[in-house]
C-alpha cells in the first residue's frame, strides 16, 4: 500500500508539473499574441488618424479654393 501511495503521489507531481508547464506555455503565447494584436490596433489607428488628417486638410484647401471662387465672383459688379 505504501508503494502505491508513493506511485500515486509521483503521478500527481508528474502531472501537476507537466499541466503548469503547458500553462505556462499557452499563457506565454498568448502575451505574444496580445502584444501583436495590440500593435496591429495601434497601426491601425495610426493609419486612420493619417487618412483624417489627409480628408481634414483637403477640405479645408477645397473649403479655402470655394471661399476665394466665391469672392472673385463677387467682384465683377464692383467697379469703382
């Protein structure tokens, strides 16, 4: 009976190191998973910001073309 205790505590000690080795294992690929997604997010953002800052700019000199359109054709009546 001694034996068998000592069989079944070994075992359990076997198995519990291998399943915290494997935890280990998944816990660390998945930090490197996170840490990829979390710079692909990142990029994105950093692409949408450069995309609005682009659409925010040419409406601004499309805003500015249509303002200096818009007073040259108001100047044809004024000839004095």
């Amino acid at each position: 009976m001694l034996i068998t205790t000592n069989l079944a505590v070994a075992g359990f000690a076997l198995s519990a190191s291998g399943m915290y080795y494997w935890c280990d294992q998944r816990r660390r690929e998945e930090a490197r998973g996170m840490a990829m997604a979390v710079q692909g997010m990142r990029m994105l953002h950093e692409k949408k910001a450069r995309e609005k800052a682009a659409e925010d700019a040419a409406r601004a000199a499309a805003a500015e073309i249509e303002e200096q359109e818009q007073k040259r054709r108001g100047q044809w009546y004024k000839f004095w």
